[in-house]
C-alpha cells in the first residue's frame, strides 16, 4: 500500500447499484471508494468479500477482486484468501444480521486470531434485503411484518462483542457524516490486525425508527482524550447506548497485537504462500512445513 500514489476513486466505480433511494449504503459505498483512493491503492491490490445481504452486494458495486458467498459466510474466505496472499488488503462487507446472525460463530473466531483485515459493518438494525424481519441489533419492542408485538429480545452489542473477542481495532461510524466515515475506514484499513467497523446505515424502507434525524439528534464524537489502549474504558463507553445516553462515533478501542500471521513464521517470512513454487509430488515435505 502506497500513500504517495494518486489515485481517482472513480477507478472503483462499477455496475448500477440497486438499493432503495436514500439508503445509508450509498455513503458508505463512496466513503469505501474515497478512502481506497486517498490511500494509494488500486482495484487489483484489494479484495472485498461479502455474505447475503444488501450490503452483501458491495463486492459488485465497487470495482475491486471480490468473492460474494454465502449468508454469514464472508469471513471463512477473506480468512482464506488472506493467509494465501498476505500482499492483498482483504474488506469485508456485512450487514448486522450477516455479520452477527448467520455469521455470529466465524466473527468471534476471527477476531480472537487477530487476521489483519478490516470488516465494515452496515448497521441498519433490520433485515433489508428479506423486507423488514428483526436483526440481533434491532432495539426492544420495535415492530415489524414478523415481529408484529414488537421484538422482546435485548440488542447485541457489537461494540463490547468485538472488544471482547479480541479485535483489535474497535469503532463505530455514521454513513450521515461522510467525512468521518472515511478517517475512520482509512485508519481500519491501515490498522495491522482485526479492525471492526459498525457503521449506523439507516434503512429508509423498512427502519422508521432509527432514521437520519433519530441519529443526527444522538451521535456525538469520542472524545479526544479518550485512552483507546483502555479495555475497560472502551468497554465502559460501549455500554453508553444500551443505557439510554447518546451514540458515540470514533475509535472505542485499538491496541496493536501479533496478527495470526505474525505467530506462524512459515506464513510470515518469506514470500505470499500464492507465489511459492513446489512440486506437487512432493507435497508430503510443503504440508511438514506447517506442522
């Protein structure tokens, strides 16, 4: 990755996008292109891997290499497709029922190997591309076309979930700050290690509740004095929603630790495992090298 390099972000534009006018994801799709750009990088030094989702549908919108798979199933081949080539800079892009639904189990683990990738999260709070049904982060007693009384289960917090999994880089943005949203992708996608991103997207169509005015009346910026190094302080800060205060945006919590890499010397010296040559009658002796 060279920061000195110019690149146009209109080198990522790609096909027609088919999401409901007004969509958060239209901002977050620019924030994405805006910050591969200002950062140096080029459609073939980057890879974006997604579930099932509308924010799924990001490998496609934007032009990079890009793997779309299965629901919940966007991090076993960014996992994948990092350890066989290191040199690449993986992104994956989830909504919050891919990510912490149907993909619970493979965040966790993930983030406890610390893979050196950076996971934007488009936040909606609602299942949008099934037409409304609740999501782990929709908020206690919202109603929708399945959950028709209102939704009785508590909202996951991916915040503390991420801090406590082991991610290294912990942060929320808004796709109704632009700006900000792009410091804060630049700074995840730099950051060497799990860099966890839950962005508020607001669903124009089928979230009535937690719309641009409701965020713009509760967001405020972390405070600058704020210790990011501090677990229990950016724990303490991520529990600042669920008890009915404002909505923090910023870094809660980044620490630089050995990536999963860094802790298996055959992967991290030498060249990307993609660019070795070997013979394949002798692959007995390349699989001893990993025992």
């Amino acid at each position: 990755m060279s920061t000195d390099k110019v690149v146009d972000a209109k080198i990522f534009d790609s096909v027609e996008t088919a999401w409901c006018p007004g969509c958060g994801n239209f901002a977050i799709q620019a924030a994405l292109k805006q910050a591969l750009a200002e950062l140096g990088l080029l459609p073939h030094e980057v890879v974006i891997t997604s579930g099932i989702g509308q924010a799924a549908k990001m490998p496609h919108y934007v032009r990079t290499n890009g793997f779309n798979g299965l629901h919940g199933r966007a991090l076993p081949p960014a996992f994948g497709i990092h350890v066989a080539n290191k040199n690449l800079k993986v992104i994956v892009s989830t909504g919050d029922g891919d990510t912490f639904g149907e993909g619970g189990n493979h965040v966790m683990h993930n983030m406890r190997r610390n893979i050196d990738i950076a996971h934007f999260v488009h936040d909606n709070q609602i299942y949008g591309l099934t037409k409304g049904q609740a999501s782990p982060t929709t908020s206690k007693g919202h109603k929708t076309s399945v959950q028709v009384e209102g939704v009785i289960n508590k909202p996951l917090n991916p915040i503390a979930l991420s801090i406590v999994s082991g991610a290294t880089f912990v942060a929320r943005a808004y796709a109704g700050n632009r700006n900000h949203l792009v410091s804060i992708m630049k700074e995840a996608i730099q950051h060497k290690g799990y860099a966890m991103v839950d962005i508020m997207q607001p669903c124009v169509t089928f979230n009535k509740i937690n719309t641009y005015e409701w965020f713009n009346e509760r967001v405020y910026m972390i405070p600058e004095d704020h210790d990011r190094t501090n677990k229990l302080a950016a724990l303490e800060k991520s529990f600042e929603w669920e008890m009915g205060e404002k909505v923090a945006l910023g870094i809660f919590y980044q620490v630089d630790e050995p990536t999963y890499i860094d802790k298996i010397p055959k992967l991290a010296n030498g060249k990307p495992l993609v660019d070795r040559e070997f013979d394949i009658g002798k692959i007995e002796q390349f699989i001893k090298e990993f025992i």
